[in-house]
C-alpha cells in the first residue's frame, strides 16, 4: 500500500497518523479483520470471534415478500405446541420441585411435596 492509499484509508487524520496505518497494514494485512474494523472503521466479513457473518445478517435485514413468508411458513410443522406456559420451580425440604401451567386453559402438571397424614391417635 503506498503512501498516498494509506493517506486516502485515514478518514480521521487527526485522530490516526499514517505511519500508525502504514504499521497496522503490516502487522494485520489489509484483508484483516482487525484491520478492516479498526483502521477502515468497515465492519469485516467474518471475524475470528463473530457469530454469524456480516453477509448473514445482511441478508436477515431484506424485507421478504408475501409469497417468501407463505412458502417459509408451509414448511415449519410441529407435533405438539403448548403457548404460553409458566414454568416455575421451588425447594421444599431440600428438595426441587418443577412445575408447568398452560396459561390458557390452567393445567398443571409436575410434582408436589407429599406430607404425611395425621393419624386420630397424634392428636
């Protein structure tokens, strides 16, 4: 990269010296991502620590048609659907307890502690 490109990289002159730049384009390479965040202030196509790529998320962004929503909706299936639920969970006696409630219609299901029964002759 010759002197006047590394001048043309610099969008901030006061703030980033060439020779910076010039140090940065050695150690890294131009086609870095480190580079490409850093000194050029792009976002980089794929970093080392990116989750999912720039092209993804770019893509994710696009509005989607009628016709993409009706053909991506027909493929989804799902054998059994339970919306919304609470799911909750307590200790009793040193011991966990899981409990799921169907919000729309009230069902509980899970376990409950059992305390024994009082037999006439404790009281």
């Amino acid at each position: 990269m010759s002197d006047a490109e590394l001048d043309g990289a610099v969008r901030f002159p006061s703030l980033v010296r060439p020779r910076w730049v010039k140090e940065m384009y050695v150690k890294w390479g131009p086609n870095s991502p480190n580079f490409q965040s850093r000194v050029l202030g792009q976002f980089p196509s794929q970093g080392q620590f990116s989750v999912f790529p720039a092209e993804a998320i770019q893509r994710a962004a696009r509005p989607v048609t009628e016709e993409q929503w009706k053909e991506a909706a027909a493929a989804v299936t799902f054998l059994h659907l339970l919306l919304p639920v609470w799911i909750g969970a307590y200790r009793f006696q040193a011991k966990v307890y899981q409990v799921l409630v169907n919000a729309r219609t009230g069902e509980v299901q899970g376990e409950r502690p059992t305390v024994p029964s009082r037999s006439p002759s404790c009281r």
